[in-house]
C-alpha cells in the first residue's frame, strides 16, 4: 500500500481540512438517469422467488482449466466463480438495469455532484469467513494491491485517483481527476480482500490456497485444473440483503472443468452438469435427442436479452504484416460465407454481425448526425468519407463477386498470384495466417472460410491448443489471428480502452487482440466514459462503432439475440428474465 497511499496522504490531509462540501449519503449510483430504487431497494428483487427454498448442488461444465484460486492478477487462469460466491465488492450492480449500483459490502455513499469525490461507508455488519470485520484499511490495501499489482485493466481504470483517505474505521474517501465520469462506478465495483489474509498469501503469485472473502459461499474443495466445489455460508454476514433475499439458494456450487464443448456437452447430458448455456446452434439442434428430454427431465428453453450482442469475430494481429494492411484484412473478411455457413453448418439460427452493439440503440444506424457526427467531425481528414455515409456492413452480391473484389484489393496490396499461390511481389513470401483456437467445435465454420480462402491461392492454417496455451498465446500476443467474444453492456465505458484503446495495444493481458492504435478511436473513448449524459453516451458508442468496424480491425462473425439454456428439471428457474438474461442466482432447486 506504501508505493501510492505514502505520496497521497498529505495532500488528503490538507483537502480534508479545508473543509471540502460534505454530500448527503445515498444508497444507489448510475452512470446517467434515475434508478429503480433511488433510495436502495428495501425488500427482494421483483424476478426473484422470494420464498424459493434452500438445498440441493448447481453443477456447471467448464471448458478450458484453472491453475489459481486468485482472480485479481494477470499471472494463472482463475478458477469460475469466485466473484461473486467469494469475492464481493462494495456495491451491487443491478443485472435489470444499464448501470446501476446499489449497496453491498459498502452500506451508502456519498458523492460529489461533479464525481471529483465518492466516500465509501462500510457496512459494520460486514465480515470475511474467518469472522474478521471488514474495514477501511482492507479497502486501502485492496485499492493499493489493484493499483500497483492488479489486471492491466484494472490499473488502467485506478490511475484516475488522485487521492485516498481513511476517514475512519468504516469509511474511505478516493479523490478523482473528474474527467472520467465513470469512475466513481468502477471504485464501487471493487471486490475488497482481506489484508490479513494477504499477509501470508503473496497476492502477486498464483495460489490454490483457499480464499478468504465476504461472499455467500466458501471454497469446500479443490481440485486443481479439475473441480472446485463452493459451499453456501450459513453465517453469511449478507444474507438478509435485499439482493440476497430469494438467490444464492443452492446448498453446493460445483464447477467441473472439461477439455472442450463436445465433452463438456455430454458430461450435461450424463447428469454430472445440470444446467448448460449451449452456444452451439447445430448442437441445440441436434444434440440433444436424447430419452431424458423426451420424458421431460431435460428441459430447453430460450431465454430473451435486452443485452447487445458483443462481438465474436476473429481479430487480426496489426502487429504482424501483413494484418497492418487494411486492404488485406478487407480482402479476407470478404471471404467468410455466412449465409452458407449459417444454412449448412448452424441451421439458419444466428444473424451476421455488423456492429458491437447489435441488438441495441447503441447501434450505429443511417448517416452520422447531430452529436455523433460531432464526435466524428474533427477526424474528418483521418477517415474514410463513407463512414460518414452509413455504417458498415458485410459487401453484398455473391461469394464470386466478393472474391473477384479479394482478389483486386490484394493485388492493389501488393499480392501476384503464382503457381496457384498468392505471394507478395515484392518478397515472394506467400500469403498465409494461423487461426488460433481452443475449442474444436468451432473448427468447422472455419474450414468452410478456409476453402474460400484456398481459391484466393491463400494457404492459411487452423490450430486448435489447450486452454493454457491458448492464454499464454493471447496474453503475449502469439498469434497471426484468433477467435474471440468481446462483450459489451447497455453502458460502455472504460473497457473499450482495454478493448481497443492505443494504450492496451502492448499491454501484456489486455483485450486489444487486434493491437489497434487509433487516435480517433482512443478519442472517442475517452468522450464515451466522461459522458454527462445518456444522449452523450449514446452518441459516442455510435461513433465508436461506426469508426471501430470501419477499420476492418476485426472480423464480425454472428450472434443470436437469445440465450440458449438446457437444465434438469431438478431445478426452477424465476418466470422473469431480467436485462441482462438469465440471473442464475435466482435459481433454485426442487426435489422430485
């Protein structure tokens, strides 16, 4: 905690006798407009079964492996469900809502009307699972640990903190840079970890040592790389918060970890999972024909979302020749065959992707106008004038016509066509990429663009690895192209400069996959998170959107606008879905 609270401390102390305002404590916070429960909300969520009984296991397949019981750091791949069974974080945010929080470890707030100040009250009844009370300085230390050692990302979003204080044993007051208006709502997503704790466990190294959190589940066993099991907490300091009341109502979690889908299907199917989110349309289809659905113990449903669709798609590696070459990257996305792919291969059950916010009012639509043309205006010299014009969308005529136009950008590229292979005139190197991936289902969607490709005189290469390489892989940025799912919410913010922004592009463990550098994009972002406003917000996204798919960065797949949900009848779902989709939390389990 030294490295920033010793430089700070001063300066917070002069501030705070100076008699900076005192705002009055409130117990909701949104990023723009007005919340459901401006006062908090006093009783139980309205899609939750408030009388929905205790007991039973929720078993969950997962794909890939684990190595590290500690989700706060770049080093290991952490083990499904620590937050929120183990690690909360001072509020709750709403899955009904865009972006809001309400109270959690943190009982209220006060903050600054132009957000330069939040104030953290702790709730005294709060307590880790060692029975030790949560305080002040657990906040700090966790603050210090985030900042200095924590995600890329994560320090990413604290270096707008000038300033943090203890104002006393259950309270913390951060000091902001106030241009970043979504701040004060990614402090209130901090998990907050025990000091103590850390003083044993190193928190910069990967442990499987049981975690100690505020959660309402404790970590029963592990089973490295395999099976973790959680275990309810019946003295869990929460559990008569209003967003506890009807949820967390199984006795076990259990997460099983499997090498891919296909395994991880049948594992479903075997009874040793009993709920899966099925993300293959072909295998909704057809994999699930089996006794146990035909007399009603397997039941299927498709749950609607009012979430955008995100991006699957695959990312090209700028920082590889030849995937600087907009015209390269133009040429093969022009390969990919959805139509055909979507009727042979998914069973006409998905959309083609044209923007990150699908399925939204975040969508880029139409010419760029008012605000959102504002946004765009001093980078008119920079950009493209049709992206002015409409937003992008696939090229439409055939599969010959869009190859025919392949094949004249990547001449224009620089690309000859020799002895039946593309190579670049002026290296005579050919043309050829690595797609990486880690599930092996999905390896038929990209044979089926491989053969396209082939025709082009392209040689590209398919490599499917183990969920540890493929991080490694990702985080070092060790690759020519991979597949990837970047998801978004109804208020983007901070994490599309992890996504996208100049300063992620060589940040070991980012999301820019794609190692984008864009000044306008970077400035488009940095006017999406300090919106005041939603119409702001709102004109910024389409701005970001318009720009970020005009750059070819990536390659947009497809997405449905449901999600696809398998469970034995052994367990009740709520009747309600809520903004965000399912809220599994809210299930629960009946016995026959």
């Amino acid at each position: 905690m030294h490295r920033f609270l010793a430089g700070v401390l001063v300066a917070a102390a002069m501030a705070l006798l100076s008699g900076t305002a005192i705002a009055e404590e409130a117990y909701a916070l949104s990023m723009h407009g007005d919340e459901v429960f401006p006062d908090g909300p006093r009783d139980h969520f309205p899609w939750v079964n408030r009388e929905a009984p205790k007991g039973g296991d929720l078993s969950l397949a997962v794909v890939g492996t684990f190595d590290s019981m500690n989700p706060h750091i770049i080093q290991g791949i952490p083990a499904s469900g620590l937050r929120p069974l183990v690690f909360q974080s001072l509020l709750y945010r709403s899955p009904d809502e865009p972006f809001t929080l309400y109270p959690q470890v943190a009982r209220a707030i006060d903050m600054a009307d132009d957000r330069t100040n939040i104030v953290f009250h702790l709730d005294p009844r709060a307590r880790f699972h060692d029975g030790s009370a949560v305080t002040a300085d657990d906040v700090l230390f966790t603050f210090d640990a985030l900042l200095n050692d924590g995600r890329p990302h994560t320090q990413t979003y604290f270096s707008g903190v000038t300033g943090v204080r203890k104002l006393g044993p259950l309270a913390v007051s951060f000091d902001l840079r106030g241009d970043n208006w979504e701040l004060p709502m990614l402090l209130g997503l901090m998990p907050v970890l025990s000091k103590t704790y850390f003083e044993t466990v190193t928190f910069t190294e990967t442990s499987l040592e049981v975690p100690v959190g505020t959660g309402p589940y404790r970590v029963e066993t592990i089973d490295a790389g395999h099976r973790v099991v959680y275990r309810r907490d019946p003295d869990y300091w929460g559990r008569d918060l209003p967003q506890s009341l009807g949820r967390y109502n199984f006795d076990t979690i259990t997460y099983t970890w499997y090498r891919d889908s296909n395994v991880a299907h049948q594992a479903f199917l075997a009874g040793d999972a009993n709920i899966r989110f099925e993300g293959d349309s072909r295998r909704w289809v057809t994999g699930y024909d089996v006794p146990a659905r035909d007399d009603g113990r397997i039941v299927m449903a498709s749950v609607t979302s009012g979430r955008p669709s995100g991006l699957y798609a695959v990312a090209w590696n700028h920082r590889r020749v030849p995937f600087d070459d907009v015209r390269v990257r133009d040429a093969l996305g022009l390969s990919f065959d959805f139509d055909w792919i979507n009727e042979n291969l998914l069973h006409g059950q998905y959309a083609r992707t044209t923007s990150l916010f699908d399925n939204s009012m975040l969508q880029a639509r139409g010419a760029a106008a008012g605000r959102e043309r504002a946004f765009l205006e001093p980078w008119e010299n920079e950009l493209e004038p049709v992206v002015f014009e409409r937003p992008w969308s696939p090229a439409e005529g055939t599969l010959r016509q869009r190859l025919k136009e392949a094949t004249r950008l990547l001449q224009e590229a620089g690309y000859v066509l020799r002895d039946g292979e593309l190579v670049s005139e002026a290296t005579g190197e050919p043309l050829s990429f690595e797609l990486l991936l880690n599930d092996p289902g999905e390896e038929r969607i990209f044979l089926a663009w491989f053969a396209n490709l082939e025709r082009l005189g392209i040689r590209p290469v398919l490599r499917t690895v183990d969920a540890a390489q493929h991080r490694n892989r990702m985080r070092q940025f060790d690759f020519d192209a991979l597949v990837w799912r970047w998801g978004v919410s109804l208020s983007p913010g901070n994490e599309q400069w992890i996504y996208w922004g100049t300063n992620a592009a060589d940040d070991e463990g980012s999301r820019n996959y794609a190692g984008i550098r864009s000044p306008v994009l970077d400035s488009i972002i940095t006017s999406l998170s300090d919106a005041r406003s939603r119409e702001d917000l709102e004109a910024a996204a389409r701005a970001l959107d318009r720009v970020l798919m005009w750059g070819r960065h990536v390659l947009p797949l497809y997405h449905r606008t449901e999600d696809l949900v398998a469970y034995w009848s052994s367990l009740r779902r709520p009747q309600r879905s809520v903004l965000y989709g399912s809220d599994i939390w809210a299930w629960w389990h009946e016995p026959p």
